[in-house]
C-alpha cells in the first residue's frame, strides 16, 4: 500500500459558547491549525457529529463513545454557569499521496 498514509488518533470536542456549538479536533503535538464546525443553537445529533468529523477528515475510533463533562464558566464559582464539554476519540480518514 505504497502511498497511503495511516490515520493518526485525536480527540474531538464539542462545546457551545453564546448559544452555538462548536465541535473542533484538538490537533495537539502538531502545527496544524485545528479544524472546526459550528452547528445552530440546537444540540447536535449522534449524525450531525458523524457528518461534522467526516466534513472536516475525521471519524470516530472503533467503539468510541461520546463523553460529556461539566465544567463552569468562572473556575471555583460554585454560582457559575454551566459549560458542557463532549469528547470523543477520532482518526484521520486514510489518505492518499497522489
């Protein structure tokens, strides 16, 4: 398979700021800048994340599941908003050198 580069594994994240989501894959150890989509004000499906990740070269690693974590808006104030942050692991759609 001369020519075919392997997929290289990241983590994907979604989370929403002012209202709209925003799913990104966080290109780390890299000089990549780090792909990114932005949804409406609805929460995303299952699909439209799976869309998203292909629309930007990704999809997600084999039995990946998506995980959600709670975080605040203002670090140790318990009166924060709420900031929800889902992530899962992706690779890189096999490429082909021309």
């Amino acid at each position: 398979m001369s020519g075919q580069k392997s997929a290289r594994e990241f983590t994907a994240q979604m989370s929403v700021r002012q209202g709209r989501w925003r799913l990104y894959v966080a290109l780390l150890n890299t000089t990549e800048q780090w792909p990114e989509h932005r949804f409406g004000r609805s929460v995303p499906t299952f699909t439209d994340r799976t869309d998203a990740l292909s629309l930007l070269g990704f999809e997600p690693v084999a039995g990946a599941e998506w995980t959600w974590t709670e975080d605040s808006e203002i670090p140790n104030d318990p009166a924060s908003p709420v900031v929800l942050i889902a992530a899962i692991r992706v690779r890189s759609l096999p490429e082909v050198s021309a």
